[in-house]
C-alpha cells in the first residue's frame, strides 16, 4: 500500500459530524471513538449499527458504493433470506462442522431469538418453517436488506461508496496513540478501530473478492486454506444428466469414504440432479464435510424409500409385481419412481429392462430393493468457489478473541462474519454467525479500553 500523506488523510469523524447534524440528529461529539467498517454486507451493517448506536462514530467502506450496501444479502435464501435458525445452543453449534466452539460467546450474547427480536423490533415480521428456518414473512430479503440499510442510517453512520486498498496502523503525529490510515484513494480516513467485514470468496459479482484475506495478512494475521462450502457436487459420468431436473424431497442421504465405509455426512431432506452432479439443501450441506474431496473418495447413497424396511418394501414390491405381472420390468417402477428415475435406476439393478414382471425372481426382488434402499452416485469435486454459498477457511480464530472478535496479534482490529474461519451447515446458521460475530464486533469495538 502506499502511504498516505497528511494531505490526503481524512477524519471521517468530521464528514460524519456534518452528515449526521443534517440529519437533524443528537450532535456528534469530536471525541467520539471513531469506527471504521470495511464491508457493507450482513456482518458489516449489523457491526457498525452495533458500534453506533454504542456511541462510536462510524464509517462503512462500500466497495460497490454507497448504495449497494447488502448486495449478497439481498439474494441468499434464493431470494427469501433465511435469517437465522431458532435453535438452541447445542443444535446451532452441532451445525458448525468447523471451529464452533470458538462460536460460544458470540452465540450467548446474541443468539437466534435475540436476532428474531432485533428484526421484528425494525419492522420486518418473520415466519418459522421447517427445519426451524427462520424467513420475513413477506419472503422478501429484500426486507430484512432494507431494514438494516435504515437502521445504518437512523444510528448515524457514514457510507463511503469505495474500495479499500489496504489499511496500516501507526502512532498519531503527537505521539499520543495509535491510529489505522484506510486507504481508499480519495475517500482515505484515519480511525481508532477498523472491524473487516469483507465477506469471503464466493459471489465475487457482489463485491466478495478476497480483499479481507489480504488485508488481514498484512497485519500479520494467518489465513487456512480457503475452499468453497455450501456448493454443488459434481458427479462423472451420464447417471445424473439423464436425471437433470429432478427433484427428490423426503429421502435419505449418506455421503460415503468409499475405502474405508466411514459415513462423512448424513442427513434427510431434499436433493436435486443436474446437469453436472447434485444440488439442493443436503447436496450443499454435505460439501461442508468435503473439502479433501478428489474423485473416487466418496459416493453419495440415497435411500429412495427411508420409511421402509427390506421386508416392508419386498412386500410392496411383490403388491406391485403381482399387479403389473405382464408388463416388462422397465414399465413396472411408476408407482415406486419418479419418470426420469426408472431408466438409470434399471440399469443399476442389472435387470434387463424387458424381463416380464412374472420372471422376476426373489434374488432380483432383493437386489432392486437394495437398490432402492441405496441408489449409488459417485462423486469427483466440487462446483468452484464463485458458486458457492459461502467459503470455508478464512482468519485463524486462533488469532482473534471469541469474546469481542478483536485480534490478539493486532489491538484495535476485529474481524467478523465470513471472513473468520468458521461456517455452518444450511438453514440459517451461516447468517446467525455473521449477526452474532458482527453485533459482538461493533460493540467491543464502541467501547473505550477504560470501560
């Protein structure tokens, strides 16, 4: 980065003063703790409404300008938003595969029903569905976007419609302290607290480069390996284009090390074929536990019929068999199968398509009801990571403190939502982390280190 000389430094402090009297506001006051937030997305508008409504002066640095402030936000839960997840501590936490129990302050002192209470307190109603998915009840995210945009504004926040290039910390020309110099061209400030809240990798159109990384490597800080989570499957072969489309809702899912037989994830829900692999709730979740993924390592196992056992589904096929017993196998599966199932799912049991249904034998019923039981996928990678919903690794949490998101190595920086290197399953648990880091952020950040 280059430095900055005093010409060109700023005291937004000063820029806020003006922006917020205007508003017809409390007076600002010079000696307010001056606040920089470097991101404007979730973890970035709740931090600096947190760190304001504290009593701090603060900026929010936008890449995308002043008025995109929630970019990302505006188009998760396929447009709806899935706000949070009303669990409790132990089911939030069981659904954090990496880092949790770095997680348990940010949690306890803003959990799920704190973050349903904050919204509703801004006038967006929400809705609980399955799973304990937590939604507006408009199913607009563009709701839960607008309503921090107002409350970023109603605490008295600056937005600054521009990209950081990087930040340095050094001691004010008197002597007296520390300061950060954010150098963001023309818009560059000197503050007393800089929170990054740059998002991860994934989405790169909405503004989610990796600048975050690079700042925080600057100040010294570690960053893991960064993978896409939340992402697509990819899958070899033929097997899932013949299926493209096709949605399963209520089956059994088991991604499967195939050397070994260890179960990697499990769950039950919903998974969808496409034309590369397999997509949907659970196909996401499991790319969280795959990230050593390469092909050949895993295979997906789906159980088509979950409510039945062997000798149930034998019994069902033998119903269905005596009914059709003059029609050929192949036209035999529409009352067990979806349409676009039952030609891969033939092939797989190894039965020719045109054997009569009379013929079918008692070894052939068991082998289709294994089948049935565990339709086999196998597995090769994952989609990259701009598809993905969110990036797994990030800044050590190691390296920042659980209770106030501020770094060990560096006083006067924190970190919050995906930057960090912690994530979750879906539901809503990903956007609970990012509130409650950021919430945690902005008031540790506000707070004057005599308090």
């Amino acid at each position: 980065m280059e430095r900055m000389t005093n010409t060109e430094k700023k005291d937004y402090g000063t820029a806020a003063e003006l922006a917020f009297e205007s508003a017809g506001n409390v007076p600002y006051h010079t000696d307010r703790i001056k606040v920089a937030v470097i991101g404007g997305g979730a973890a970035g508008m709740m931090a600096a409404a947190a760190a304001a409504r504290a009593g701090a002066a603060v900026t929010v640095y936008e890449r995308n300008g002043s008025g995109m402030l929630g970019r990302k936000l505006g188009i998760t839960g396929k447009g709806r938003c899935n706000v949070t997840n009303d669990a409790t501590r132990d089911e939030f936490l069981e659904n954090v595969p990496r880092n949790p129990r770095f997680l348990y302050a940010a949690y306890a002192a803003f959990p799920p029903q704190d973050v349903m209470a904050y919204f509703e307190s801004l006038g967006v109603p929400l809705k609980t569905e399955r799973g304990r998915r937590v939604f507006p009840v408009s199913d607009k995210a563009s709701d839960i976007v607008d309503a921090l945009k107002r409350e970023v504004r109603a605490s008295g926040c600056h937005v600054v419609g521009a990209r950081v290039r990087g930040i340095k910390k050094e001691k004010e020309n008197n002597g007296s302290g520390e300061r950060f110099d954010v150098d963001a061209g023309d818009r560059s400030g000197v503050f007393d607290r800089v929170i990054i809240c740059t998002g991860g990798l994934s989405y790169p159109r909405t503004g989610s480069e990796g600048d975050g990384y690079r700042m925080a490597e600057s100040f010294g800080h570690t960053v893991t390996e960064l993978v896409p989570s939340l992402v697509p499957i990819v899958c070899p072969g033929g097997l899932c284009p013949s299926m493209q489309g096709l949605s399963l809702r209520n089956v059994g899912l088991k991604i499967v090390e195939k050397n070994s037989g260890k179960v990697a994830y499990e769950d039950f829900g919903e998974i969808m074929f496409t034309h590369f692999g397999l997509t949907g709730p659970m196909a996401l979740s499991a790319s969280a536990r795959l990230h050593d993924i390469v092909p050949g390592k895993y295979e997906a196992q789906i159980d088509l019929k979950p409510a039945l056992d062997m000798q149930t589904l034998d019994a069902r096929l033998l119903s269905d068999f005596s009914k059709y017993k003059n029609r050929d196998f192949q036209n035999s599966l529409s009352g067990l199968l979806p349409q676009k199932m039952i030609e891969p799912f033939v092939g797989m049991t190894g039965i020719p398509a045109d054997l009569k249904v009379n013929s079918v034998t008692r070894e052939m019923r068991k082998r289709i009801a294994e089948c049935l039981k565990c339709f086999m996928v196998p597995l090769s990678g994952l989609r990259p990571v701009e598809e993905a919903i969110i990036t797994s690794g990030g800044v050590s949490v190691r390296e920042i403190d659980p209770k106030t998101m501020e770094s060990k190595l560096v006083p006067g920086l924190y970190f919050a939502g995906e930057i960090i290197d912690t994530d979750a399953y879906t539901g809503g648990y990903n956007l609970q982390i990012a509130w409650s880091t950021a919430r945690l952020a902005g008031l540790a950040a506000a707070k004057r280190k005599s308090e």
